[in-house]
C-alpha cells in the first residue's frame, strides 16, 4: 500500500510540475505581449509627436519671410534626413521584437 502511496505522490508531483510550466510559460508569453503593446503604443505615440513637430515646423517655415526659409535643397537634406530617422527606429524596434520573441515560441 506504501508503495501505491508514493507512485501516486510522484505522479501528482509530476503533474504538477507539467502544470506549473505551463503556467509560467503562459505568464511569459502574456508579459512579452504587454510589453510589445506597450513598446508599440510608445513608438506610434512619438511617430506622431515627431509628425506634429515636423509640421509645425513647416507652418513656421510658410510664416517667415522669404530670405529667412530653408531653401528647397535644405528642406529636401532635412526630410531625407527625418525619413532615415523614422526608418532606423522601425528598425530598431522590429530588430527588438525578433529577438524577443523567438519565431515559434508565441502562437497569437
């Protein structure tokens, strides 16, 4: 009877275990999702501060006189220049998310 007693209690444990694994498996996979919804909200939230800024900045540049504006070559160096901006931090953050999340690992 000891013996049935002891089978029992490893089984249990074991299944336990497998339970508990599971658990934190899908605790982790929640937390990563969190954080991708935060870093996603973060990053479309200075996208568009950055496009606000860019065009008031543009509306600041209609304003002044003519001597004063950037001309057409600055203003183009300038947006190439924002435009690779925006693009490395796409990069970035998409760099960021493979490395975070291995390609097979979270199921959504």
């Amino acid at each position: 009877m000891n013996h049935i007693n002891n089978e029992d209690i490893q089984k249990r444990q074991q299944q336990l275990c497998v339970q508990y694994r599971k658990v934190a498996e899908k605790a982790k996979e929640d937390m990563i999702q969190l954080y991708l919804s935060s870093a996603k909200a973060q990053m479309d939230h200075y996208q568009k501060q950055f496009k606000d800024e860019r065009t008031q900045m543009r509306v600041e540049q209609d304003k002044l006189p003519k001597n004063e504006k950037l001309t057409k070559i600055m203003d183009d160096i300038l947006e190439k220049q924002l435009k690779n901006i925006s693009e490395s931090i796409e990069c970035l953050y998409n760099y960021k998310v493979s490395e975070l999340i291995p390609s097979n690992s979270i199921n959504s």
